[in-house]
C-alpha cells in the first residue's frame, strides 16, 4: 500500500511538473518563495555547490560541469533523465557558464540507443543542447553528426572503469564533424 501512495505521489508531482513548471521551484518545488534568475529558491541554491572553472583533461580539451553531482544537483539530474522533467534542462543551462575562450562551431547531444529513446520518450542530453543553443544563440544543436552504435547496459551503478569499458565502441562519428570544435552534452 505504501509503495502504491509512493508511485501515485511521484505520479501527481510529475504531472504538476508537466502542467505548472514556472511557479514553483524547479528543485523543490516550493511556492511563493524568492527565487534566483535559473528559478531555484535560496534554501535549494545553498544546497548546490558551483563547479570551479573548466578543467582540461585529456582526451578532452575542456570539461564544464555546472555543479557538483552531489544532493540537490544529483536528485534534480535524475528527475531529468528519468522523472520527465524536461523543463529542468533549462535550469541546468542557466546555471552552466561557458568560458569565452572556447571556440565552440556546435553543441552536439549524446544520442540514445533507440530502445532507450522509445522508452523514456525524450533525450534528456538533447533537450540541454538545446537550452544551451537559446542560451548561447550562435551554436546550433548538431544531431547529425555522432550516433549510437550499440545499445549499453545503464551506467548507473558501474565504477569509472567500468563505465569506459560499457562506453567502448557505443557510439560513432560522421565524418561532418571532422574538424569541428564540439561541445559534447
């Protein structure tokens, strides 16, 4: 019985989410509280803690994170990715600063294996490309030119190795972006 009022919980606070995303929160979803311009109220921006500026690791020549992966920031990237709470990727865009320094020709999503696409019914890595493309007007969202090439287990509860190994031989480039400077998401 519990589990039922739990499903049935998360399944109204969905359809809210669906129905009524700007006057609430995004994180908590809170009512009539002040709230900053990415929409969060001041008890969930505390929670959030900011990503320092790009880190340059190889293969990559930049890695941006807005935030942390940690409490609110985690719960939030999840309700995204698995809780259809799309309208979240705009609150992830707002909060993500690209440096001024990056020539960027385009923002290219990480693609879905098509099974996983039907079933959750959106691209969550698409829908923040294209709230960085609103954000950042001269990129266009590229979905042409990187696709899946075989469908991987979730990498949920994989360590870092095993994470790279499951990635391995997944997806593959067009030969259009050759030569273009991308910003994976």
């Amino acid at each position: 019985m519990a589990g039922a009022a739990a499903v049935s919980g998360r399944a109204v606070r969905a359809l809210l989410d669906a129905l009524y995303p700007d006057i609430a929160c995004p994180l908590c979803g809170r009512e009539g509280v002040a709230r900053r311009p990415d929409g969060a109220c001041a008890d969930c921006a505390s929670a959030l803690r900011l990503c320092p500026a790009p880190v340059h690791t190889e293969p990559l020549d930049g890695l941006a994170a807005a935030y942390f992966y940690e409490g609110t920031a985690r719960e939030a990237v999840l309700r995204l990715k698995y809780g259809g709470a799309t309208y979240l990727a705009d609150f992830f865009a707002a909060g993500l600063d690209l440096p001024a320094d990056w020539e960027i020709d385009c923002i290219v999503p990480v693609p879905l294996h098509w099974t996983r696409l039907l079933r959750r019914g959106y691209n969550q890595s698409e829908m923040l490309a294209r709230a960085l493309a609103q954000r950042y007007p001269g990129l266009p969202v590229r979905t042409d030119v990187l696709r899946r090439a075989r469908r991987t287990r979730s990498q949920t509860s994989l360590s870092a190795a095993q994470r790279k190994k499951n990635l391995r031989g997944a997806f593959a480039a067009s030969p259009l972006v050759e030569g273009l400077s991308v910003l994976l998401v």
